[in-house]
C-alpha cells in the first residue's frame, strides 16, 4: 500500500526501514515521507511505531525463550 502519494513510498518500504533501527525522522530524511503535503505523516508514523518500537521487544522475549537461554541463566 502507498501512505506517501506525493513521494510513491509504500508502507513496506517504511517498514522495512523502521525494522533496519531507523527513527521516523531518520526515515523522513532518507525517504522524505511526510515532506511535501503531509497528509501521510499519522500513517506513516504508526507504521514506524508498529515495525520499529515492538521488534526489539519481540526479539528479546523470544531470546529469552530459547531454550538454550534458560539452560545459560540458570548456571
Ligand atoms: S502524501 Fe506524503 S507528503 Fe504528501
């Protein structure tokens, strides 16, 4: 799905940066979502929240699910 119509970026191309590490002003610089009408900034923003902010979370919930991670703290 396109969220910046004025620059054609597609949600999976903000995800992808936002899932990279990347802050929602770092991708407005490098993309330039949000930088002409701005219509797409809300949208654009919850996707960043949604790709960047939970990943990291996930990951280390499931990292300290492994069962290899129990069997390390334990020790
Ligand atoms: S739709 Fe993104 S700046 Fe206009």
């Amino acid at each position: 799905m396109i969220v910046c119509v004025c620059h054609r970026i597609s949600e999976r191309e903000i995800a992808r940066h936002a899932r990279a590490g990347l802050s929602f002003d770092e991708i407005q610089l490098e993309l330039g979502v949000a930088t002409q009408c701005g219509c797409c900034e809300q949208t654009a923003r919850a996707v960043v929240a949604q790709c960047g902010a939970s990943n990291p979370v996930a990951a280390l919930h499931n990292t300290l699910d492994a069962p290899g991670a129990h069997a390390t703290a334990l020790h």
